[in-house]
C-alpha cells in the first residue's frame, strides 16, 4: 500500500512539473490555465479552440457572422433586424433619450437593470429595443424579445388540451430568461388575466434583478390609471424611465 501511495504521488508531481503555462485567447487576450485530461493522459486548454481564440470569443465571432438570425432567434420581428444605434435618426428632442440608452447598456447597475422607453406611437421606440438588443447579444447576453400581445398569445396557447406546455412552464420562460424586451406594453386589453400574467411576470422578475426592458405608448402615470397601479409602481422602481420624444416616423414617411 506505501509503495502503491509513493507511486501516486511520484505521478502527481511528474504531472505538475510537465504543466504547460496559462495560454493567451488571440482575440481578447485573456490567460486561461491548462487542465489536464486524466482519459488522454495530457495537459490541454479545453475553454480554447483549435482556432487559438477562447469559446465566448469564439461565440461572439459566430454572433457576429449572423446577426440577422441570432436577432431572429431572440425574438425580434424581421422589420427590425437592420436596427441599430448607428442608423437610428437623432434629433435634438431625442439625444437625451439616446444617450440614457448608450448609458444603459454601458453602465449596468445591478440593483437597478430595468429601462422602460414611453412615448406616443412611431417615435422610434421599437427600433432603439432592437438596438439594444443588437449590443447585448454583442455582449454574449441571451435576451428574449416579445411584443406584449404575443406574450399572452403564446401563454395562453397552453390552455389548449393537446398542448404538452402548461401555463406554469410559458410563462417560467419568460421570467427565468437573463435579459426580457416587451415591446408595447398596454396595448393589450387590460383583462383580469392579462394584468394577473404581466404582474407576475414583472414581479419575479423585479425580485431577481433581471434586466427587463419596456416599451410602452404610455406614460408611468397613464399606466397606472389604464393598465395597473402595481404595475406602474413596479416598473418605476426596476430602472430608469425615459421619454422617446419626437415625431411620429411613420407617419411623417407617408405624408413626404
């Protein structure tokens, strides 16, 4: 038994003089230490590709190749892929707003990750929700983005008998997700349920600290009289809340 335990520790320290030294991401140039691979009998640096760049470096890479399709996945519509900070149209009446985003996505607070943007219809709020989205996946961030009806349209899908999806488990998606985007807020006829589903979702989420971004034709004000006081008084307390001030886009493209 000595002579089995002498031998073990001869091996461990062979094994420790042969390490290797901590290998350099040729993209980020972070230093990740080698492990070694107890079925292969060799040191090697299992977070660093073949490419000689780490795994989120090489994550990013791929996000960046595709775009279009990592925002298709997240949930963005296809009238909003091209968006981005870069071609949104600032304006003296929107530069604040802009920068309160930038701000956002650059200084994260932890105790306070929320951002609800609110204006009148066609100011250009869903194109700077899609822009964030753009920079979060950038960042690695998994992000889920739905519009508000179709939030309730896909829970509501489990109420059917033949689906394998209960309610508990679509509307869990939704809160347990790293970073949430509802677009349009308060468009949605303010049910029993819907106030129920979009306070819960809202409340686990306020509790956890996780990033929810809001868009919303209505003011915090206008919110709690038309939607819900809880509601209302929720999202104020889960980050800033910033005015999209502006013309109406849309309509102003159709009358030029």
């Amino acid at each position: 038994m000595q002579m089995f335990y002498n031998d073990l520790k001869e091996r461990e320290r062979l094994i420790a003089e042969s390490r290797p030294e901590d290998l350099c991401c040729h993209s980020c140039g972070r230093l990740f230490a080698p492990s070694w691979d107890h079925l292969e009998g060799q040191w090697g640096y299992p977070e660093i590709t073949d490419s000689g760049i780490c795994r989120q470096c090489r994550k990013l890479q791929h996000i960046r190749q595709n775009m279009e399709t990592c925002l298709k996945h997240a949930g963005v519509p296809p009238k909003y892929l091209h968006c981005s900070f870069e071609n949104f149209q600032v304006m003296d009446e929107n530069r604040m707003c802009v920068n309160a985003c930038g701000h956002y996505l650059s200084h994260p607070r932890p105790d306070f990750p929320g951002l609800y943007l609110y204006e009148n219809c066609g100011t250009g709020k869903t194109h700077l929700a899609a822009a964030i989205v753009r920079k979060l996946l950038l960042k690695g961030k998994q992000v889920v983005f739905t519009c508000v009806p179709r939030l309730c349209f896909e829970i509501k899908k489990a109420f059917h008998n033949n689906c394998k999806v209960t309610e508990q488990d679509a509307i869990q998606a939704y809160v347990s997700c790293e970073y949430l985007v509802l677009d349009d807020l308060g468009v949605e006829k303010p049910t029993e349920w819907v106030k129920k589903t979009l306070g819960y979702i809202i409340y686990e989420r306020d509790n956890m600290f996780k990033p929810t971004i809001i868009t919303s034709n209505l003011s915090l004000d206008e919110m709690s009289h038309q939607v819900d006081h809880r509601i209302a008084s929720r999202i104020a307390g889960m980050g800033p809340v910033v005015r999209v001030q502006g013309p109406d886009w849309r309509l102003k493209q159709y009358l030029s």
